[in-house]
C-alpha cells in the first residue's frame, strides 16, 4: 500500500511539474519583433551608435504599443565572427538586422537580400557595397546612416589650426574600404592646398606602432580617418605621438579624445537613434526601406582636447567646443 502511494505522489508531483512548466510557456508574453544588432568591435563611438539604436527602437515600440526582442552581438574585430553572426541571425529568422561598423554591413548584406538591414557607423554606403554612382539611397533590402563629417571641413579646419603645417601623415587599415575613401579624398584635399602628404597603411593592430613609428619623424601633423582598428587602439597613437609632439587631428570623436587635439564630429549616440527610429518605421509599416536614402548628421561639431592643445601650443578659435576627459 505504502509502494503504491509512493508511485501516486511520484506521478502527481511529475504531472504538477508539467502542467506549471506548460502554463509558464502559455503565459510567457509575446515578442512583437526580433531584432538582431551585428557590431563589428567594442570601442566608444560604435558603442554609443548600439546604444543610441537600442534606445530609440525601444522608445518607438513603446510608444506603439509592441514589444521587441533586441539581441546584441560582438563579432570582436573578427571578419569571420561577423559572417558566423550574421548566418546566426538569418538562421534565427529575426525581423531585422541593424549592422554597426563597414564589416558588419558588408557581412550582412552577402547573408540575406530578404531581411531588412539598417546599417550605421558606415561611412559611404556605395564604397562598401560596391555600388558605382551610388545616388545616395542603396535600395533592396539596405539603408541606414552615415558616420561621415564633411571631409573638406575636416581638411580646411585642419589647415586653419596648423598653419605652419608642411607635410601630413594620414593613416589607416588597409582591410577598411571607407578608410581608403577617406584618405584618398582628404589626401587630394590637402594637397589643393599645397600640403605633402605622406600615406601609410597597416593591415592589422600589431602593425600600428611600427607603420607610425616609420613616419612620426617625417610629417608636421597626423589625420587619423573613421577607422575602427584606429579606434581601438588609439592609446598606441597617443604613446607615441604624444611624447613626439605631433598634432593628430582626429575623424571622430572617440579616437580624438585618447590621440588627438582637434575633430569635427558627429554624435554617434544621435547617429543610432536616427538608425532606431528607421527601424521602428520599418517594423511598423511606415516606411519602405527599399527607398529609404541614407541619413547623415546635419550638425558635426568642431571639436578640441584642451589639455594636447595646450602642450602643443594650439590656439583653438571660441566656436570649438571642449571634448570632457573622463
């Protein structure tokens, strides 16, 4: 009698388990949306675009009444992370993938013409993708937004800080298609303006310090483009460049605020919540992402590290405004 009870209680509390695990499932709330994000690599300025993204697509649902399920991948700097993570998200059938950096978007886009892609952080949408003549808006399944500050700003601002300037170094990886088209348009920039410009390039981060040693004696002032392995390893830059005394005018703000002393930047926080609010449109039915043109920041903003100007003896015009060194 006692095994028989035994047995019972057995098969109840099983059936108990069960049927609380079954009505958990039940009353598990529904996502709306599924939303993948493929960021190339961790450093500031794609961090604050993620960041920037989540927070507008999340403010957007909200507001809509729907929910949405944003799961965040970091491919580490690795291009073959970045096809691993994108097949990831093709496989798991998400609504959306918004990619964060060059690498990411071009990952993306070889793994789904049917998933709608945003990208950000991305400087010129048709050297990325291949696309001649590109007219501003990719069509298909792609659109996104711009980290690019007007590159002939960034050169006559240059030239107006360092005016006894000869000869500028610009560098950057040679794995960066966006990097080459903006070292190729400030290079042609500067030497409009009667400027020698000297052109090195590293295929990976062990290659920084020696390719900038190489140069460091040669130029009177260093440009450093939108490049992400620039980015994260811009304190390489600054052991360097700082004990040599040599201006590095900075494309974005993230690696002007470890190696340089002047930028004019946009705001990649606002740049990811242009990217979210796209998004939201996109999920909801407002918009068609088809002919969606890619959006840039209308308002970059000259900016200066105070400390590197002062060693270097800068003057810096009012109308600059100081990047805050945590």
């Amino acid at each position: 009698m006692k095994k028989n009870m035994k047995i019972l209680t057995l098969v109840l509390t099983v059936v108990l388990v069960v049927a609380l695990a079954v009505s958990s499932v039940a009353c598990a709330p529904k996502t709306d949306f599924t939303v993948g994000v493929l960021q190339l690599v961790q450093h500031d300025a794609l961090d604050a675009a993620t960041q920037g993204f989540v927070d507008a697509l999340n403010e957007e649902m909200a507001k809509a009444g729907k929910t949405v399920e944003i799961i965040v991948q970091n491919a580490s700097g690795e291009t073959a992370n970045c096809s691993t993570i994108a097949g990831s998200f093709v496989a798991k059938g998400v609504d959306l993938i918004m990619a964060n950096a060059t690498p990411a978007l071009q990952a993306v886009a070889n793994a789904t013409m049917t998933i709608p892609i945003l990208g950000t952080s991305v400087t010129e949408y048709g050297v990325a993708l291949g696309i001649d003549n590109f007219n501003g808006t990719v069509g298909g399944n792609i659109s996104g937004t711009s980290d690019l500050a007007p590159l002939e700003d960034q050169a006559n601002i240059l030239v107006d800080l360092l005016p006894e300037a000869k000869t500028v170094g610009i560098l950057y990886c040679s794995a960066e298609a966006n990097s080459k088209y903006q070292a190729d348009t400030i290079k042609a920039l500067l030497e409009s303006k009667n400027l020698t410009v000297v052109v090195k390039t590293f295929t990976d981060s062990n290659d920084i310090a020696a390719v900038l040693n190489s140069m460091v004696d040669d130029v009177d002032a260093l440009y450093l483009p939108t490049d992400n392995v620039v980015a994260s390893n811009a304190t390489i830059i600054a052991n360097i460049c700082g004990p040599a005394k040599l201006p590095v005018f900075a494309g974005e703000e993230g690696i002007c605020k470890v190696a340089g002393f002047a930028t004019l930047s946009i705001s990649y926080y606002e740049l990811g919540k242009q990217t979210g609010k796209m998004a939201a449109d996109i999920l909801l039915g407002k918009a068609n992402i088809s002919n969606m043109p890619i959006s840039y920041d209308p308002n970059p903003v000259k900016k200066y590290v105070k400390s590197i100007c002062e060693d270097l003896g800068i003057e810096i015009p009012a109308d600059f405004v100081e990047i805050v060194i945590d």
